[in-house]
C-alpha cells in the first residue's frame, strides 16, 4: 500500500480514445467500451510519495 502528494502539471481535453483505448486494452483486455462522453487527460508529477508492508523503502530513515 502507498500514498503520496502530487501536482497537477497538465489537463488537456482528449481529441478521441487513442490514451484511453490504450489503458483499457491493458486492464479490460479491450477498447473503452464507452464512446459517448467527452475524455481529458491529465498528467500529474509526484511530490513524494510513502509505502508500507511491500512497498516500504527500507532505506529511508523513520
């Protein structure tokens, strides 16, 4: 399990399902099935980040 901060760095409206079709495949082993709402994108950059159980970096001090 993790949890962390993040910054918003870009927002921009999807011009057809290309991203979209791309991240179903991987997940849902298809296309995005639902083609009739308008999609944005969003690309965001972790500040910092924390995990526990597996996730936790060893290395850190605390």
């Amino acid at each position: 399990m993790s949890s962390g901060t993040r910054t918003c760095g870009r927002l921009c409206g999807a011009k057809g399902f290309g991203r979209l079709d791309r991240l179903a495949q991987q997940y849902l082993g298809k296309p995005y099935p639902r083609r009739d709402r308008h999609r944005f994108s969003t690309w965001i950059e972790i500040d910092t980040w924390h995990g526990w159980g597996t996730l936790k970096d060893n290395s850190q001090v605390g």
